[in-house]
C-alpha cells in the first residue's frame, strides 16, 4: 500500500525546499542580534539593534512609517472585510442573478491583474481626478486589492452552511435581519475573520503599489525600509525585519487556528 | 480560476433580493478605483508625454513607437526594429520561465511529499510551507540579498569548510534573480499541485506497479498526466507575477538583468519619467498576461466538458 506513494529522494527535496524557504530569514533573524556595528562580524549576542529601532536616530521616520502600515491595514482589511462579506453574501446566497459571472470577474480582478499594473493604473488615475497622492490614495488602493483576499475565505465558509439554518430561525418568526445577526453571522465568523486577517498582512506587506501612489514624503513600512537598504543593509534593518517576520507569523498563526477551530460546523 | 459555482436552490437564495445592495459597494470600489484607472491607463498610453513627468492631451502613437521602431540617434535614419525594450520583454520571460522551472522541479516532489504524509501532520507541514508566503516580500527580498551577498553568510561558510576558495559573485546576476523570484513564489507552486496529488488515486499508480511498470515509469506515464491541471495552475501563479515583479530583480540584480517591473517603475521617477511609454508599457505587460490567462481559462473550460 504504502510502496506506491514512497518517491526516493522526495523527503530531501521537501527539506531543501524549507531550508531554502526558511534559510534567509533564519540568518536575518540571528544576526539581528548581532552586538557589532559591522553586518558582516559577529560581536556577541546584543539588543542593541532593538533599542535602537526604538530609540535610535531614526527611529522617528521608522516609528511613523509603522504608524501609517498600521492603520492604513487596519482600516482597509476592516473595510475590504465589510465590502467582501456583502458580496460573498450575494454571491453564495443570491441564487441565480443577472451578472453573477460579472460580478465574480470583478471581484477577482485585482488578482488578474499584475501588481506593477494596478500600481501604474492607479498612479494615473488619482492623479486624473487631482486627488494629492498621500495617506487616503495608499488607503483607497490597498481597500481595493484587499477585496479579493478578504473574500476567499468568507466565501468558502459561507458555502459549506446550510440554509437550514436560516430557514429554521425564519420558520420560527425570525425576521431575516435577526436570521442574520444571530444566525449566519456567527456561522459565518471564522470565514471573516479569517479574510480579515489575511487582507490585514496583504495591505501590511505591500511595497509596490504603495511605493506608487504614497506621494513624497509619505512612508509606510515596507517603502521606509526599502528606502534604507538601497543605502546597503544595516543592523537596524534585520531588526525591524525580525519584529515584523514576527508579526507575519504571530498573525498566519491566529489565522490557521481561527480556521481550524471553525473547520466543524454545528 | 475556478468559476463561481452552482447555486443550489431555493434555501440558498434567501438573499436573491439583497443581490444588488450587496454587491453595490465591490461594484463602486473595484469599479472606480480599478476598472476606469485601467482605462484610463489604456487612453494614456496613446498621449503625448509632459517634460515634467504628466501627460499632454495630444493623441499620439509615439509610446508604442518608441517601444518598437527606432530611427537612429537623431531621428533621421530609416525606421528599424528598436531592440532594447523586446530584449527587457524576453529577459523577463526568460527569467520568469526559468524560475518557474526551478520552482517545479522543488515544489512537485516537495508537494507530493506533504500529500503523502498521514492526515495528521499534512496540515503542519502545509502550515511551513506557507508562513514564509505571509512575511513581507519586501524582507524575505533583502534577507535573500543578505545571505547571498558576497561577504555574506552564504560565501563566509562555503568559504570556511573550504568548498570554495574566493567568494562566489552571487548578487547583481541572473541567477540571483531567477533564485529571488523562485524564493518570492514557491508556495504557489506547492500548493495547487499539493490540492491535485491529494485527489490523485493512488490505486491507479498501485495498477500500474502490478503491471511491472517501475516508480518513475509510473509517475511519468500515470501520475503527471493525471495532476497536471494542478502543475499547471502551479506554473501560472508562479510566472505570472514573475513576469511583472520589481523587487527581486531590483535589489537582487544590477543593470544587466534589468526586468519589466523596474522599466515600468523607471518611466514614474520624477522629471526624467514617460508615463505614456510607462503606461504602453504595461499595457504590454497586462495583455500578455491576460493571453497566458485566457489560453488557461480555455484550456480549464475544455478539460471541463
């Protein structure tokens, strides 16, 4: 039974494929602790680079640059999460409606078109219509490509619910809003928490749009930083990288559980 | 790309009246802040350019012209085939190509691997497979660049167990790049082929042994054939954004291995910028790969019937 399924050399390939996956961060992640001044010795384990995130000459740009990655992805996977469970709502639970395959193909647009694209289209646009690029333009786009990421997974729990459910609440005088409230939304939780989770790391982790539409003198994270390695790598940089790897992994986490919790549905 | 699924009757359709409001936010934000900039993206690239970076609004088709046909230094010699920006196109599709391949030639058995396991660990290897997808592109790029680089982990430890004599000159070249692209976009090969093995009969390979067919006869005539809608949609979700990507061709690589991506974020920079030629560009770029993804849908639609 087992013979068939058994490739000789497969096991060494998975773990080359993790070493590889997990190699540069792994190294980052040490030598961010690294107490020298230079990348390239090792002068014995610090947290200097850590304080001096915090602390240190620009820590000011940095910490502001966080501030904007933060709300920016708080406001937009919140957003993007509303818009996507309206639409996994009618999508899943509207039956059959003049423009569904439309509807679809829009929703997954963002995901069609290549990132550089949408970062030129966009640039292009708020420009034509005079908005200033600055915070509400980097907010606009990331609201926009964040749709599809929140929608994914709230569609794909919506659909494993039965309509019983519903129906059982509405049979006994629910009114459809209260079915909804009480009902399907709780069902539907884990599906939109999820969804949130993940557009929050997508909006978090965006460089190329944001670096498109920010205007001067307007950071996020990821272009901060990708401002200062242009100027080569510095300690404090695997520092800020370690804390957000960090966060990545804290938040994939959340999301996997949140999933494999509300994997049974009652 | 799959499509949106079969609705299932009358107790699925509670919110058949809704339809409309419910779909009116995603119409309005995906409408306007994508569907008309692609537009108008369209319209700009037949503009003339501004000298201060902008657009004057005199239809012309000197974005394309530039990007296809040169008439020497100055203008004045006859029209020729303008090379440098078809060989930025090919680069890319090279690269692109090559880090699909390598992407492949890991993620299949690594994929194949994960679906074999007992159901139990399937998931926490799944997880690992993925956490590294959800850290910043950005930072995974850079961590890369520091490892490879030439005074970097990598050479220093090649160096010190005496493999190598001088450092290997990794960063700036092609292969640094097609090894930052396959770094950004292994998961998405993993998983679509992963999805396809874990259907995969395994009676069928247990058919084929019993007919004396070796392991790697049987993966090659039985198994490949059978999942290759998963190797497939593996291929694209890796050469796609490839095709279009910046960071690792811009911090991995140096003038010589110059991509898509940073042609198209050049003509945006400041006063020097063409955004009609930069939106030519990626009008270029975007109707390739709508013809990569069209070919797939048709492909998908005919497997279908």
């Amino acid at each position: 039974m087992k013979g068939v399924r058994h490739y000789p050399g497969f096991l060494a390939m998975t773990l080359a494929c993790l070493l590889v996956l997990y190699a540069p961060l792994a190294v980052v992640a040490v030598y961010s602790f690294n107490g020298s001044t230079s990348i390239t010795q090792w002068g014995g384990f610090s947290l200097r680079w850590y304080g001096d995130v915090f602390t240190g000459p620009e820590a000011g740009r940095f910490g502001q640059a966080a501030w904007n990655s933060l709300t920016i992805a708080l406001i937009a996977s919140t957003t993007a999460a509303a818009i996507a469970t309206a639409a996994a709502l009618a999508m899943i639970r509207g039956g059959a409606f003049h423009g569904r395959q439309a509807s679809f193909a829009l929703i997954n647009l963002p995901l069609m078109v290549p990132e550089i694209v949408i970062a030129v289209s966009t640039l292009i646009f708020f420009s034509t219509v005079g908005l200033t690029t600055g915070y509400l333009t980097i907010l606009l786009a990331h609201i926009t490509f964040c749709i599809p990421f929140a929608y994914l997974p709230i569609a794909a729990r919506l659909e494993g619910i039965e309509g019983t459910y519903e129906q059982a609440a509405r049979d006994l005088y629910a009114t459809r809003a209260q079915a909804f409230r009480l009902i399907l939304l709780p069902l539907m939780m884990p599906g939109v928490v999820s969804g949130w989770l993940l557009a929050f790391i997508i909006s978090l982790d965006d460089f190329i749009i944001t670096n498109f539409v920010k205007g001067a003198g307007m950071e996020t994270l990821p272009t901060a930083i990708f401002g200062s390695v242009k100027q080569g790598i510095k300690p404090n940089i695997m520092a800020i990288s370690t804390l957000m790897l960090g966060v990545s992994v804290l938040f994939v986490t959340a999301a996997y559980l949140v999933n494999r919790k509300g994997q049974k549905i009652p | 790309m799959a499509g949106p699924g079969p609705s299932r009757g009358p107790a699925d359709a509670a919110y058949a009246g809704l339809v409309r409001p419910l779909l009116l936010p995603t119409w309005v934000v995906i409408g306007i802040l994508m569907v008309v900039p692609v537009a108008l993206m369209a319209v700009y690239s037949f503009l003339t350019k501004e000298f201060r970076g902008g657009v004057e609004w005199d239809f012309t088709l000197a974005a394309y012209d530039q990007f296809f046909v040169t008439r020497g230094l100055f203008g004045d010699e006859p029209a020729q085939i303008e090379w440098t920006y078809i060989t930025i196109f090919a680069r890319s599709i090279w690269q692109a190509a090559l880090a699909t391949g390598l992407c492949l030639l890991i993620g299949f058995p690594t994929a194949w691997f994960i679906a074999t396991r007992p159901a139990r660990t399937r998931g926490v290897w799944l997880f690992l497979i993925t956490i590294p997808y959800w850290v910043n592109l950005l930072i995974r790029t850079v961590s890369l660049k520091f490892l490879i680089r030439e005074t970097g982990p990598l050479n220093e430890s090649l160096m010190a167990i005496g493999l190598i004599d001088s450092p290997l000159p990794l960063v700036n070249t092609n292969l640094a790049v097609q090894l930052g692209l396959f770094y950004s976009y292994l998961p998405f090969m993993v998983l679509p082929i992963y999805a396809a093995v874990e259907r995969y009969n395994f009676a069928l390979s247990e058919a084929a042994a019993d007919l004396y067919a070796s392991r790697w006869a049987t993966l090659r005539e039985i198994v490949l054939p059978v999942v290759r809608p998963g190797i497939v949609a593996g291929m694209i979700l890796v050469f796609v954004p490839s095709l279009g990507a910046f960071l690792a061709p811009d911090l991995l690589g140096g003038a010589k291995t110059f991509m898509i991506g940073s042609l198209i974020d050049e003509q945006f920079k400041g006063s020097q910028g063409n955004w009609p030629f930069g939106a030519a560009v990626s009008m270029i770029l975007m109707s390739m790969v709508m013809v990569v993804l069209l070919a797939y849908a048709r492909a998908q639609g005919r497997a279908g019937r």
